[in-house]
C-alpha cells in the first residue's frame, strides 16, 4: 500500500507540473524575429550492454547505443550518434535503487571541430521498484548534467545542461515463457536553461517520450531486447547578433520514431 500511494502521488505531481508549465501567460522576452521548424525522423539503434551483479546489490554494467536515421526531412539519412555509458548500481533493499554512471556521447556533424562533436553525461538516480506475482512497476528520479567543451556566447547555452528525468515504467511476467513484455514514459525538465531560452519565463519540459518492447532470453544468461520508441522533443535556440544586440529564436519541435534491438549479457 505504501508503494500504490507513493507512484499515485508521482502521477499527481507530474500533472501538475504540466499544468503550470503550459498555464503561464505569454513569454515575458522580446526577440527581433521568431521562427519554428518541425522534423520528422525515423531511427535504427543497435546496441550491447553487459552486466555484472553480486549477491550484495551491488550492479556494474557498460552500454554501447548506435543510432542512425534512416528517413529526416531535415538532414536527410545518416548516422547520428554513439552514447557509451558505463553505469554503477546499488540496492540496498528489493524496493529501492540507487546508480550513477557517465555518458560519452559521440555526435555526428559535417565539418565539425572535435570539441563540437563531444558530449560529457554524468548522472544520478533513485528508482522504487513494486513487484506483484506478474508485473514490476518502477519509478525512477534521474538528475543529468551535459558538459560542452566548445566556445559558447553563455547568454545563448550553457555549458553544463542540467536536467530532471522522470520515468515509470511496468515489466510483466509472462508464466512458462522467456518472453518479457515492458513499457515506459519519460519526461525531461530543463533545469538551467539561459534566461532568454526560457519558455514563459520559466524552465520547460523538453522531451516526451515512450518505449515499448518485449526481452527475450535465449539463454540463462544473455537476452535480446526488440523495441520502439516515440519522442516529442522541443528546443529553443537562442542567436543574439553582436553588431545590433538583436534577440533571434528558433523553435525546434521533433517527432521521432525509433525501432532497435540490443543484446544484453548479464552474468
């Protein structure tokens, strides 16, 4: 019972943020001109991840994601970017988990200097995880930082993105089968978005998205992991001309859809 009150009270919470997010009268900034994209894009992802439990709840894994678009009425087709992250776990109890890890995230760009290309994550978690005879249902709080190590006018971006990352997410168990059907929802919160960034005058949530898939174990200690993925992604790009000091804003808005398997090996 503690666990039902305590995810039903995270469903309140992330409702009335949205509320108050998209309830705020209009943006209090000024731009000298304005404009909107919208982007359509299918992805392939191919991906690896190893793990490492011992008896004391103690988890170490590392995880390689290529990603590819495949169809972008942007950009075009072309390989887009390789995140390889290495993650350390810690429960304490069966109800409650803890992991931080670091991201290299490696971005493709035509003509692009290398420090344009690179992208540093570090993150932490906490998850409460609920097990019934045919399901497990989590939630899980992530706080990410994104590090650039490019030049950057800091009224336009930050050079260390701080966000919120809210996820549940429910696995079920199927009697007799190898088969492990899964589903999620994510929401991302910018933290410290530049002033002029700012949506309404205030942070903004930047991303939505869900996953859908099933695992499936072909043997006692390696799986394959088939899934699809919805993202609703927005960003606000900030250029502010040094000769007249003129504010211009380019709003990003993404629809993507994913299809990708990885194989995990858990020993």
């Amino acid at each position: 019972m503690l666990f039902d009150r305590f995810f039903e009270k995270f469903i309140i919470a992330q409702c009335a943020v949205l509320c108050l997010m998209f309830s705020i009268p209009a943006n209090a900034w000024e731009y000298s001109s304005q404009s909107s994209t919208y982007t359509h894009s299918m992805q392939i992802r191919v991906g690896a991840a190893f793990h490492k439990k011992w008896n004391n709840g103690i988890h170490l894994s590392l995880d390689e994601d290529l990603r590819s678009d495949v169809y972008n009425t942007t950009d075009g087709p072309s390989f887009r970017t390789s995140h390889t992250t290495l993650t350390f776990a810690y429960s304490p109890i069966e109800y409650v988990k803890f992991d931080a890890g670091y991201t290299l995230k490696i971005t493709n760009k035509k003509n692009a200097l290398p420090d344009k290309l690179l992208r540093h994550r570090v993150f932490m978690s906490v998850s409460g995880i609920y097990r019934t005879t045919y399901a497990k249902l989590s939630l899980r709080e992530r706080f990410l930082m994104e590090a650039r190590t490019d030049s950057i006018n800091p009224l336009e971006k930050n050079r260390y993105n701080w966000q919120l990352r809210s996820r549940i997410s429910s696995e079920f168990y199927v009697p007799g089968k190898s088969v492990k059907p899964y589903i999620w929802c994510e929401l991302i919160n910018t933290l410290n978005a530049p002033e002029y960034q700012q949506r309404n005058s205030r942070q903004f949530i930047s991303q939505v998205r869900t996953q859908a898939g099933v695992k499936w174990r072909i043997t006692r200690l390696s799986s394959l992991n088939f899934y699809y993925r919805f993202t609703y992604s927005y960003e606000r790009n900030i250029n502010i001309t040094k000769k007249k000091g003129l504010i211009e804003l380019e709003e990003e808005t993404l629809f993507q859809h994913a299809f990708g398997v990885a194989y995990d090996l858990n020993w």
